[in-house]
C-alpha cells in the first residue's frame, strides 16, 4: 500500500508498533499494535478496524500490565 502522506514515495508495510493514546485523562502506551508503517517517513496507519479494536481495549481495561516512566519533552 502507497503511504498517504502527499509527495513521500515510501510503501507502507505492515508491522506491530507501541501506540500511545491519552484515556480518561491518563496515558496509556499499547505494544504489538499492527499497523501499517511507511518504509520512508514512518508514517503509521491504523485501520479503523484496528482503533475499534483498541478503543474497546481501553474501556475493557484492568491493571496495564507494566508500567513506564513518562518523560516529557521541556
Ligand atoms: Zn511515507
């Protein structure tokens, strides 16, 4: 699949990525998310299958499994 971004030449490949998305106010960090990466500008696509998924993921949420420090860029 061509990557969506306008003018970048790259092919998306499928792969797992770490998705990170803010929940109720907190933030949560998701591994082994497939998606679609582009080989060029990293570009990562998430079928909307895949964000259904991960939405009923968070509102079926325990404990994370682990947990990691959260730096921010300052
Ligand atoms: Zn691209």
């Amino acid at each position: 699949m061509r990557c969506s971004i306008e003018g970048c030449p790259g092919e998306c490949e499928q792969r797992t990525v770490v998705h990170t998305v803010r929940h109720r106010g907190s933030i949560v960090v998701i591994e082994g998310v497939p998606a679609e990466v582009c080989s060029v500008c990293g570009h990562v696509l998430l079928t909307p299958e895949t964000v259904r998924h991960l939405e009923r993921l968070l509102e079926q949420r325990e404990e994370p499994q682990r947990t990691a420090p959260l730096c921010r860029y300052a």
